[in-house]
C-alpha cells in the first residue's frame, strides 16, 4: 500500500509548529517537527517568510518526498472552509484581517489551486487528534475542550466534528454560552482565573503561569481559584455531556498543565450531576493538533 502523506501545521498567536503525518497509521514522521515563535503583529510578507520556512525545514527533516496536501489549525474568528481571516482586535494578526489565508500559501509555497489546503479550528484539531491517537475513541462520542488565553470546545462522533443539531451548542462553541454574570470564557479562562485572583487576593497576578507558580507554592487563594474554575468549567459542560451523551471528556491547553489544582473539583461536580465518564487530561497538546488537523486528510 502507498504511503500518503500530509503537513501538519498548528499556528497560534505566538508560534507555528509543523510536522509530517502518515495518513495511513496517523503518526508523526520522526524528526520532522519544527517550531519556531514569531511576532504575528509582523508584516504579512514577514509572516509568510516565516511559515515557508517551518513547513519547508519540516519536509526537509522528514525526507518525505510526496505531500498530499497542508492541513491548518488556527485560530477564530476564521472563515475555515474558504481560508479567509477575520482576526481582529485581538492583539495578533492585525495584518491578517479579511485575508485569504489559503492564497498566500499557494503563493508563498508556489502551489496549484488544486492543491488540497485544508483549515479547522484550533479546538476541533485538538480534539479530534486526541481520539485518532487513542483508537478505542474512533467508536465513541469525545467532548474536549481547551483551557488558556479563551476556551475551546468540540464535540467528536466516532472521529467527526460536530457543529450543528440540539445535541451541541451552536456551532458547537461553548466560550459565549452565557454564565453567571457574562459568559462562559470570563470565568473559565486565564483572564478568569486572574480576574478571580484579584477579587479573592486584592492584588493581580500577572499571568496563568504566575498563578500556577503560587498554586505550587501553596498559596491558599491561588489554589481556591483553580479550584473554582473546575467547578465552574464543569458546571458550564455538564448540560453539553448530558445532551451529546458523551462518553469520554478530554482536557487541553496550556492550563491543563494546572490539573492537579482544579481536577478534583470538576470531578466530583460532574459526579453529584450523575454523570458516569471517563475525564482525562492530554500529555500533548501540540502533537494532538497537528494529527487532528491531518485528520481532514485522512477523512478526505
């Protein structure tokens, strides 16, 4: 059987990271992972230069000859399915707005119109990397989220993103489901957690990581915040899980890596609803992102 091959590529706000996958067996190609960090805010040429040069470093390193195609995962707001940018006052991309994404690829890389360049959001590629590296969750329905700068959320069936139906929220978003006194992202986010730390401390912390910091060193309020924002996520979840009927829930983002502070709460929250489900927390944020995003090959 012929091997195929697609460009995993995960860009975000501050990085781009690429990575050849095998459609076949949906593994990264050894060595060919390449990251590199970036001010988005730069010219678009300045920007493309930077992306050819991760994709290409990234073919190079694999020693893959045959692409099938390049397979994205980035950021909302974003017209996924014609490649255009609607990024805007978010303090990245603020040359990127109303942009055909898809086009400056092809023209950067010197690629045919019929050349497959595929987009998905951040949160679905996570997502659904997350079930193609486990296969028992091909057979199952997987809600996951991702926690950091916003929240992120998709809901998988048996490897399929699903956006529409009474099952999920509207286009399966749960960031503006309305919570409490705003939605769902003032309080289950960094800005939450900071914003949380301020109301119960009466002083700022300057970041998740800062947070997470005192969290380790004990800092009671630090860790009642984390603690909190379990309740709160599970709280905002709970209603989703009930109604996709979930069978696993998976955990993402860069404060995930603070699950130790804020599990325990969302666990036992999820329980007193009476829910049965298997929770987990991802290892691998990025790898689940770039093999989510060669998924649309993969399906293709």
């Amino acid at each position: 059987m012929n091997k195929e091959y697609a460009v995993g590529i995960d860009i975000g706000g501050t990085h781009i990271t690429a990575a050849i996958i095998d459609l076949l067996s949906m593994k990264v190609i050894d060595f060919s992972v390449h990251k590199e960090t970036f001010n988005s805010n730069l010219p678009v040429n300045e920007v493309m230069l930077i992306w050819e040069q991760v994709i290409r470093t990234s073919v190079k390193n694999s020693k893959v000859e045959a692409i099938k195609g390049l397979t994205i995962c980035m950021p909302g707001p974003f017209d996924y399915t014609n490649g255009l940018c609607w990024i805007k006052d978010q303090s990245k991309y603020e040359h990127f707005y109303g942009l055909n994404v898809r086009y400056l690829f092809q023209g950067t890389l010197n690629l045919s119109s019929e050349f497959p360049i595929l987009f998905e959001n951040d949160a679905v590629c996570f997502g659904k990397g997350e079930v193609f590296k486990n296969a028992d969750n091909l057979s199952k329905k997987v809600m996951a989220v991702t926690l950091g700068t916003g929240l992120g959320a998709c809901f998988i069936d048996k490897g399929i993103s699903i956006s529409l139906g009474e099952s999920v929220p509207q286009d399966g978003e749960i960031w503006n489901l309305a919570f409490k006194n705003g939605i769902a992202e003032d309080y289950v986010s960094a800005r939450g957690l900071l914003a949380n730390y301020k109301t119960l401390a009466g002083k700022e912390s300057n970041s998740g990581l800062e947070l997470y910091n005192l969290a380790l060193d004990d800092d009671e309020i630090a860790k009642k915040v984390f603690e909190e924002m379990g309740e709160d996520l599970a709280e905002v979840v709970i209603p989703w899980l009930k109604k996709f009927e979930a069978d696993g829930f998976i955990i993402g983002g860069k404060i995930a890596n603070a699950s130790e502070f804020f599990l325990d709460a969302f666990n036992k929250r999820v329980k007193q609803s009476g829910i049965e489900i298997n929770v987990s927390v991802s290892t691998d944020n990025e790898i689940a992102a770039l093999l989510g995003a060669a998924s649309m090959l993969y399906e293709a």
